[in-house]
C-alpha cells in the first residue's frame, strides 16, 4: 500500500466517523419527545413543627430511532440541582437528582392525555418509594469524600431524635430552575474524583466498599448537579 492511499483511506475512515458522531449527536435536536419543569416537594417534621423544602428540575426526552451501532438510544437531559434539606440542627441533606440511572419524575402517572407531562400541570403527585430521590449527607461540607447515605425511615439519625419524614410531591410547573447546591458545596463546580489518593485513609468509611464508592465519586458531581440543557 503506498503512503498516499494510506493517508487516503485514513483520512476517509476519520470523516467517517466524525460524521456519524455528528448524527448521533445533532439528530436529538429532531426527537424531542416531551420537555418539561417540575416541582419536587420533600416534607418532614422536626418537634412538630412542619419542614418543607422544594426546588425545580427541567427534563427533555430524547427518543431518536437507533443506529446499527446503539442498541439504547432513547435519553433524558436533565437541568437542576440536588434538593439541600436544611434541618434545624445545623445538618444538611440532599436529595439527589437522579441515582443509578433512576428519575424522580418516573413518578409521574404513565400514559398522560396528549402523550406529555406537561397535561399534569396543576396537579400534585406523591412520590412513591421506588422514585423517591436517594438522600445523603456529608459531615464535613468541605470534604466530598465524607460522604453518607440517608434512609428516609432514619432521618432522625441526621435531622434531630424529633425529625421524621412525611411525603414528597412532584407538580409541573413553569417556576425556574433551582440552583442552590453550589452554595453549601463549594467544589461541586471543579470536584474531580481522586479516591485512589484516599484510599485506606478513612475515605467512605460509611459506604459499603472501595469499589461502590468509587462508582459513586465518579457519578457525583451529575447526581448533585446536571447542566445537560
């Protein structure tokens, strides 16, 4: 082969794939199904007193027919901020936009008139406990890495010997966005997962293992915080 049809056929195979690239990622902008806001609502309370917290989070599907090389081409761009739960005792909880893949907006009944969420506008939904958005907590705000999860039925644990949690809600709406958690965790905007610098020192000690927690440092920033709109 000469280094002129070398180059040729190279050059072929790169415009190739940069146009396949461009297909798949231009093409969304063709197959918005449904783009929506909603309201998620978190209500506890705290020696008897009611603690509510809500902010809005922005979802576009995406459902363009499959390549031959996708086998799932169907998606959800997602806009918002994990819900801070500001509790009386000074801690700090947050509900997590999505975890492992799971929305809280799958709460929404299926099958809406118009085939759109948005014909649920006015109308409040509880959230049941498969979509109910996973919880965690850090007990230092600074440190990424000290990281612990929240059971609902333990919120006590967190919230004060008197806290407990009541329902969640989720409503369209056409309020903006929510953007707050940046100002209770500083690095959420640069954080970088370097876990392995961490090992054996401590890091993730209430999580179930290395390997879980690694997973989770490497997704954390997007379960705190998606800008995909």
């Amino acid at each position: 082969m000469t280094r002129t049809l070398f180059v040729l056929l190279t050059l072929g195979a790169l415009v190739t794939a940069a146009a396949v690239a461009g297909i798949i990622l231009t093409r969304d902008l063709f197959y918005v199904t449904d783009s929506y806001r909603y309201r998620l609502t978190l209500n506890f309370e705290v020696d008897g007193r009611p603690l509510v917290e809500s902010g809005v989070i922005q979802e576009t599907i995406h459902q363009p027919p499959c390549m031959v090389i996708e086998t799932n081409c169907s998606h959800i761009a997602v806009k918002g901020d994990a819900l801070p739960i500001r509790f009386p005792n000074g801690r700090i909880v947050f509900a997590l936009i999505e975890y492992n893949g799971e929305v809280t907006s799958r709460a929404f009944p299926h099958d809406p008139p118009g085939g759109t969420l948005t014909a649920w506008a006015g109308k409040a939904f509880t959230v049941g406990e498969p979509w109910l958005p996973q919880l965690i907590t850090f007990s230092d705000l600074t440190n990424p890495y000290s990281i612990e999860f929240v059971d609902y039925k333990n919120i006590a644990q967190v919230g004060g010997p008197n806290a407990r949690f009541i329902n969640a809600t989720i409503q369209i709406t056409d309020d903006p966005v929510t953007r707050s958690v940046d100002a209770y965790l500083p690095w959420v905007t640069s954080f970088h997962n370097k876990l392995d610098r961490y090992a054996g020192k401590g890091a993730l000690k209430n999580l179930p293992n290395y390997f879980f927690g690694y997973s989770l440092m490497e997704n954390l920033v997007n379960y705190l915080r998606r800008n995909d709109l």
